[in-house]
C-alpha cells in the first residue's frame, strides 16, 4: 500500500511511509506540542479497490443496486449534522445502563449485521454500555440510509441535545466516542478532530481518507488516566490499525472459500440482514457464486497463501503472542480499542466453518471467550 500526504503538516506529522501486508504500523502524533487540537492533515492511502460485499469485502450488483460497506481503507465522505427525524427508525433499541456523559447522546447506527467494521462500532457501544437504536439497512434498496449522501455502512448519527452529527468510518466513530467520554469536549469539536481529506487512487477515482483516526484526542492527564503509559497507547494504536488493514482482508477468501462455505455465508447473511424473499433468494444464490469468484481475487490481491486459512490462523497466533501470557487483554485486566476491534472482526464468522477451525487450530479462543465475557458483562441482555 502507497500512502501519499495530501495536506501541508504541523509539527509530529508523519513522513512518507511503506506498508508490509500484516505489519502493524504506526502513525507519529497529530498534536503539535501539547495542544488540545489535532494537527489538521490526513494520510490519503492509495490501494486497488475490489469487491464490496457484505461482510465488508467487494461490490455486488444485483440489479442495479451495489452492497457496500465500509471497507478497511476508510475510503468515505464524510457526512454533515444530521437530525434524527430520517426514515427508517423501524429499529431495534438497545438498552444499556447510562453513563454520566453518555446519558446526554442519542445514537442510532445503521449498519449490515455480518459487516466487520459494523460489528467493531457494537462491541465498542456494548462494552462501553453505551444506549442505542441499530437500524438494519437493506443491502439492495439501501432505503434506511437515503437521507445521506455517504452510502455505506456503517453510520453513527449522534444527537447531544439540539446539536446532531453524523460520524462515518468505524476507527474514527470508536476514536471519536472513546475522547467524549473521556475528555467530556463537545461531540461537535471532537470530530473536527479527524479531517477527511480527498485523494486520486490508482484508478483515478477520488476517494477520502480521515486523518488521525486511531488517536483518542486527550491531554497529558487524560492519556495517563486510559493508558498508563505511552507504550500502551501505541501498542493500542497500532494493533487497531492491523485489525482494519490486515485482519479484515482474511475474512472473505475463508467465508467464502469453497462454493459450499460460500453458500453457507450467504444463507446467513440472508437470515441475519434485512431482505425481501426475492432479494434474499438473489442474494443467497447469485452472492454465494459471485463472492467465492471474487474471493479468489482478493486471495492474489493480499498475496495470501494457496490455503487460506493458514493466513488466518497465522494472523490469530500473532495476536495472541501481541497480548502475551501475563495479561488476560492487551489492555491488561480490561479490554482496549485494540481488543475489541480484533474481537468484533472476528465475531463475523461465528457459526461458519472458518470461525469453527480458527478456534480449533489457533490458541485464540481463550481470549476471544474473555473478551466476549467482558462485553456480556458490561452489557445487559438486549
């Protein structure tokens, strides 16, 4: 991956920088000295694009109308206020135990249950019992979220009394979330934080990319109150940062390995989404045989092996080393950013046969089985 700097820099801003595929990296401070506000840039990371599908990988036309969700190169618009009088309020409330802050925001999300980046917002809302409504948006008709021009999911609309936002792009809701209820500042200053800014990929299509997206904007005290220490920010940062870039890509080619495990993902896809019983049908046959085609692109494109579970399962182990032995999370005796971003990847495959040998063939269900314990704690039932 090429990263290309779109804007001029204050003082920490990153240099010029190449990726390895299943590295984490790490990008330098967006503060300038101690200021409370970020440096106003943003990384443009320039990839080929491929298929968006529902659990967050390609594009699938089925009559016209595109499945799209966000994808791990935070390509978005960024979206302006939104009130919360939009359609498509048919949605599930989930109710939590109201924190002091929180207790001032409404939040609806509209997502794709099986999206990844979907999946990550939820376990960060529901470890952080954090109240709010879910609305299943449609694939095909993509009706619940026509009052936005951003057409993906997931979309966080946040109202904090009179005043609401629309926040796009999982790693920026979760940063932006994270840094109001730490820091307390106005929703509305916070998500001035991360600037989108406009890029040319290698295609010629104008894409955006949002700066500083996985730092919690919090000074001195407030960072040594969640953190402890810089090793442990970084540490968070970084491997947050793999779960977009990295940990994603492996999802699809293993869904949708075999034309069977690829029809087993759609059949769920189907019961969990939102579909009519046309569209549904469409989708399970027509999805099942498009996507285990595509999964073979996206298989070359991240240059993953002949049998690619062995990538994930490599992935999986490498997590597991990160968190180590003496800690139960790698936010120590509670879960981090990081943790609950692997986790609600991850959490996408359960009742497949990809999630059923990732437990089988790695050492990560007894982490996985503590993380998913502490958000059921933290949470009650829905």
């Amino acid at each position: 991956m090429r990263w290309r700097l779109r804007a001029s820099a204050r003082a920490g801003e990153p240099s010029r920088r190449t990726e390895q595929p299943g590295t984490p990296t790490l990008p330098s401070s967006p503060w300038k000295s101690r200021g409370r506000r970020a440096g106003r840039f943003a990384w443009a990371k320039s990839e080929t694009r491929g298929f968006q599908g529902p659990f967050g990988f390609g594009k699938i036309l089925w009559f016209g109308s595109r499945v799209i969700s966000e994808d791990s190169s935070g390509k978005h618009a960024w979206g302006q206020g939104l009130g919360l009088g939009v359609p498509g309020l048919e949605a599930l409330s989930v109710c939590c135990p109201q924190l002091s802050l929180s207790s001032r925001l409404q939040l609806t999300l509209y997502q794709y249950k099986t999206c990844p980046f979907c999946s990550k917002v939820r376990a960060f809302l529901d470890f952080h019992a954090l109240p709010y409504q879910v609305v299943e948006v449609n694939p095909v008709r993509r009706a619940e979220i026509k009052f936005s021009s951003y057409r993906k999911v997931p979309i966080l609309v946040a109202q904090e009394g009179e005043s609401s936002q629309q926040l796009n792009d999982s790693s920026v809701i979760i940063s932006a979330l994270k840094t109001y209820l730490v820091s307390g500042q106005p929703l509305e200053e916070i998500i001035t934080y991360y600037p989108a800014m406009k890029a040319v990929n290698d295609q010629g299509k104008e894409v955006t990319e949002f700066g500083n997206k996985y730092w919690l904007m919090l000074n001195e005290k407030e960072a040594q109150q969640v953190y402890g220490g810089k090793e442990a920010r970084t540490e968070e940062m970084k491997w947050r940062q793999w779960a977009d870039d990295w940990l994603v890509h492996l999802i699809s080619p293993n869904v949708y390995r075999t034309p069977t495990e690829a029809l087993a993902s759609f059949d769920y896809i189907v019961r969990e989404g939102k579909f009519g019983a046309v569209e549904g049908a469409v989708a399970k046959y027509m999805g099942a045989a498009a996507m285990y085609l595509i999964s073979k692109r996206l298989k070359s494109r991240h240059r993953l092996q002949d049998n690619v579970r062995e990538d994930l399962y490599e992935a999986a182990d490498k997590w597991v080393a990160a968190v180590g032995k003496d800690r139960p999370f790698m936010g120590g005796q509670k879960p981090n950013l990081a943790d609950l971003a692997v986790y609600g990847v991850l959490r996408v495959m359960e009742g497949l046969d990809a999630f059923d040998d990732l437990m089988q063939h790695t050492h990560i269900q007894p982490w996985y089985l503590r993380v998913e314990r502490a958000i059921t704690e933290a949470s009650p039932a829905h």
